[in-house]
C-alpha cells in the first residue's frame, strides 16, 4: 500500500537559518506529490505541487521542493526562515486515477526561535 | 472569492449520538473531498464526492457517510458516534477533482464526543 513518510514529528530552526524539512513515499510508481502548510485553528494551503518535469519545484512563500526518484524523496527546503513560517508542514501524494484522494504524511511541527 | 466554509465550527456530542457536517464549496468547484485528522492517525481521506456521486471512499466503517447537493454543498454524517470520532473535519474542494487542479482546504468542525 502506498504510505507516506515524515521522519521529523518536530523541528526547532532559528529565524534566518535554512530548513528542510523530509518527506518519503512508498509507491509503484511516482505519484503526485504535494506539500502543504497548516497554522493553529486553520486548514491546509498548499505550498507547492510536483507532477512531472523538473524536479525542483518552486512554490509560494520562498519555498521549494526537489523530487528525488531514487531516493523516493520530495523533501521541502526554504533558505531563509521566518517566525511566521511556523506551523505544521504536510507532505502528500495521490495516484493520478484517483480523483481528489491524498495521502498524507504524519506531519512535522515547525518551530521558530527568535 | 469566498473560500471554503464549513460549518458548524464546533460540536460537542455524546457516545451514541449522531451528527452532520456540512460543507460549502467554492462558487463553480463541482468535487468535496472529506478528511478526518486526529493527533494518533493524522490526516485520513474518507471520501469525495463530484457531481452529487461517491467517486472515492476510505477505510472508515459505514457510520461515516456523506452525500454531495446539486449545488455542489456537501454534508457527512457520523451515526452512533464513538469517543474515537473526536477529531477535526476537513473537507476541500476543487474545480474538477482532479489533482492537476488545486484543492482548496476549509477550516475544519472540531468535533468533540465524550
């Protein structure tokens, strides 16, 4: 069955430093990849989306992603990370055939320290 | 535009009871998709509907079940609800239902079962 996999339940990075954040996938073939963010007491918005084509995926508040086949990886990375990026970080997939239907990741807890 | 409403915001029910959440799309968007997310199983899909049929179900028992309006509205249903029901409901929507196109998250109905 596919799965997907957020090894980090939580990360503490400074204001300013860069971050990555990890995502693996177990699956046949490549999906489609997501990742996105959720602050307290709000939904989820995505921050990027992969399909095909290049792999470094750029996305909206300075994030990008790059997808790694032979690693099953699609790990998030900003250089530069602000107080406000704190929140919750959602990887997904989906199969192509399977309408709107994602698969989320466990999630990792982003914290900011000043 | 208006985003994605869910309503209501809050429930709080008893073992036994039963409840209905109710989602609004998107003006034009034509699939809901449901999520259940709880701090042990994280984000688990539960269904998704497009033009009023079930295009997509999860692993949830038969208690959990939804239906979709001609106007695109959506409403889930959760009988005989268990302590374990206790989680946030997502739902989102988008244009198609499919995955090319973005799905757009409401703010959940925390759903609380004592």
């Amino acid at each position: 069955a596919q799965s997907v996999t957020q090894p980090d339940i939580h990360i503490t990075v400074s204001e300013g430093a860069s971050l990555e954040l990890r995502c693996n996938y177990s699956y046949g073939a490549t999906p489609y990849l997501f990742w996105y963010v959720q602050s307290p007491g709000q939904g989820l918005q995505l921050l990027l989306k992969y399909f095909s084509g290049d792999t470094l995926v750029q996305g909206i508040k300075g994030f990008e992603a790059e997808f790694k086949r032979s690693q099953s990886s699609f790990n998030l990375r900003k250089p530069s990370v602000h107080w406000s990026d704190a929140a919750e970080y959602f990887c997904a997939v989906a199969l192509y055939n399977q309408g709107g239907k994602l698969i989320f990741g466990q999630g990792t807890e982003l914290s900011v320290k000043p | 535009k208006a985003g994605v409403t869910q309503t209501p915001r809050y429930l709080i029910k008893t073992r036994g009871q039963q409840v209905t959440l109710s989602c609004s799309p998107i003006s034009g968007h034509r699939s809901v998709s449901w999520y259940q997310q709880t701090p042990g199983q994280g984000l688990q899909f539960l269904f998704e509907y497009f033009s009023e049929t079930q295009r997509n179900k999860g692993n949830f028992p038969g208690r959990f079940s939804g239906r979709q309006f001609s106007n695109s509205r959506s409403e889930m249903n959760v009988s005989t609800l268990e302590l374990g029901d206790s989680a946030l409901y997502l739902c989102a929507s988008s244009f198609v239902g499919d995955l090319l196109r973005e799905q757009f998250f409401g703010p959940g109905t925390r759903l609380t079962v004592l």
